[in-house]
C-alpha cells in the first residue's frame, strides 16, 4: 500500500489520511518508525524463553489509552524513522542475537512496510513472527498478514463501550477486538509448541485488569469461555496496570488495582474453566514493563 496514492484505512479509525502528507490518528506518516529493537524478557514464558523475544516497538498507535505505559512512542511517536530494508535487517539481527521470535509491537499502521520487509528475508527468517497487538484491528488489515504472522498476542482491554470511550475514545473497541481476535485463530489454530516449551503457533490472549473493572474483566472472561476453543488457545491475565500518563484526570483509575479486585477476577477466571495461559501474581509495576526507548537496536 503506498500512502501517498491511497488514504489510508488501515485501522479502526478509518481516518482517511494520505500519510505521506500528513499524520494520522495513530500520530505516525507513510515511514516505518521505531523506538526500539532489542530482546524482551518480560513476555510470557512460552514466548520470551531464557534467550528473550526480538522485540520491534513501532512508534505510534490507533488506539491512544489515557493511561498507556508506552505513551512516550504511542502518543509522542517518539522514534526514529527507518527504511523498509532497514526493518528487514533488524529482523535478521535480533534472530542472530538468539531471539525466540521476532516480536512486533503495536505494529498495525505500518501493515504494508511489515509484510514488504519480511518478504525480503522469507528464506533467511526461521524463527515465529508474533504479532503484539492492543486487539484494536481490522480483520481486512489482518487478512493481509495471514500467512506471515504465526503467533497472535492481542488485548481484550475492554467489554463495556462507555469504558472504552472514555479511556480510548474508541466505543467500537469490543465489537472491533472480538471479531480481530476471532480472524487470527482462525488464520494460525490452535496453539502448538517446540521441544522446549516455546510457543511456534498459535493466540495468546491478553487481559489487563484495571482499577474499579472488575465487572468488566468478567464479561471478557465469559466471553472468551463462550466464544473461544480453551483447548486450543491461551490466555493470560495481568495485574501490571500502574497509573501512567493521563491517568491522574480519571480518579477512578489513578491508582494500582487492589488484591481483593484481582482475585474477583481471578476467581472467575477459574469458575469460567479458563485454565491453560498465564496469571500475573499482584505486585508492585516492575521498570521491566515500561522498556527504555532509546532506539536500541534501531
């Protein structure tokens, strides 16, 4: 897709900007732009590993959460801009560094770049491509990497859409997250694993907990359970949220969840017969989380 002939409609927002001329809502142009490139030991166990996960965070995003821990690159679009050979050299260094998978984060608004530039190493690139997501997707854009991408790990942050408007602006969130995350199992199946333990196929589906969304965390999980095959995906549920960014103009989310609030939700989960996937024990946000975007590796 070339911006400056097409505007662009690559998320959600459907903003209709040619990006070659302009930003778009997601903040960033028609230039692949990153804030880092360097291995991540902080995913879950099945996709950091010990040798840590080649993780490329793009600079940018659809989404704009009040209270993102990434809000220096996602709403700053702190970065650096790099060629679509560029990225494709990245790719190849952080497999020679040892990486478990190339790791991209938050990479829908440059969709066409990424499958340009995986074209270009296909024959060199033997290890998974993950595709880390907020869960904020169309299922055209999605459509396009089928067949590129060979681990999914999206979001569901929300189910209410008076949440999602007001912390996201986005009142389609659910209706649009349920539908991407129901398109990637059906583009990589069900989940499948090396010798080691390591995650070669398949969804891993991410939940956030959040201050006073208890309630709304347990209509995720019902939803998972009714929508989504158990045996055959992942899900993972964290306790991470820390009040970042905006987050002081919203008192309701402007502090750490509670253990009481957690273990609701974890209680549910168990009484949903979510039992394959990952939980984050409740503890203090580590620095780990919020990685330093110095454009290493960039």
């Amino acid at each position: 897709m070339e911006q400056s002939q097409h505007l662009c409609r690559l998320c959600p927002r459907n903003c209709g900007v040619d990006r070659s001329r302009q930003t778009g809502f997601c903040k960033a142009g028609d230039k692949v732009k990153l804030a880092r490139a360097a291995l991540h030991f902080w995913e879950e166990p099945c996709i950091s590993g010990e040798e840590g996960s080649g993780t490329v965070f793009f600079s940018g995003c659809p989404l704009q959460c009040v209270f993102c821990q990434n809000h220096q690159i996602s709403a700053e679009c702190y970065g650096k801009e790099i060629s679509i050979e560029r990225l494709s050299e990245i790719f190849l260094e952080l497999q020679n560094q040892g990486a478990n998978n190339i790791n991209l984060v938050t990479g829908g608004h440059f969709v066409p770049q990424i499958i340009q530039a995986l074209d270009m190493v296909r024959r060199d690139l033997k290890i998974p491509v993950v595709y880390n997501s907020s869960g904020y997707e169309t299922v055209e854009t999605l459509r396009m990497l089928k067949g590129y991408v060979d681990i999914y790990l999206p979001d569901i942050k929300y189910f209410s859409p008076e949440r999602s408007r007001r912390y996201s602006h986005a009142p389609d969130y659910f209706e649009v997250a349920s539908k991407a995350v129901q398109e990637m199992f059906s583009q990589v199946g069900a989940v499948e694993f090396d010798e080691r333990g390591m995650l070669t196929k398949g969804v891993i589906v991410r939940h956030m907990v959040m201050p006073n969304g208890v309630e709304d965390s347990m209509d995720i999980l019902t939803w998972i359970a009714e929508n989504l095959p158990l045996d055959d995906i992942l899900v993972s549920v964290m306790s991470q949220y820390t009040p970042f960014y905006k987050s002081t103009e919203f008192p309701e989310i402007n502090r750490r969840l509670t253990q009481e609030e957690y273990d609701r939700v974890l209680d549910w989960m168990e009484c949903m017969g979510i039992e394959d996937g990952f939980v984050q024990e409740l503890s203090s946000a580590k620095e780990e989380y919020t990685p330093d975007f110095s454009l290493q590796g960039v």
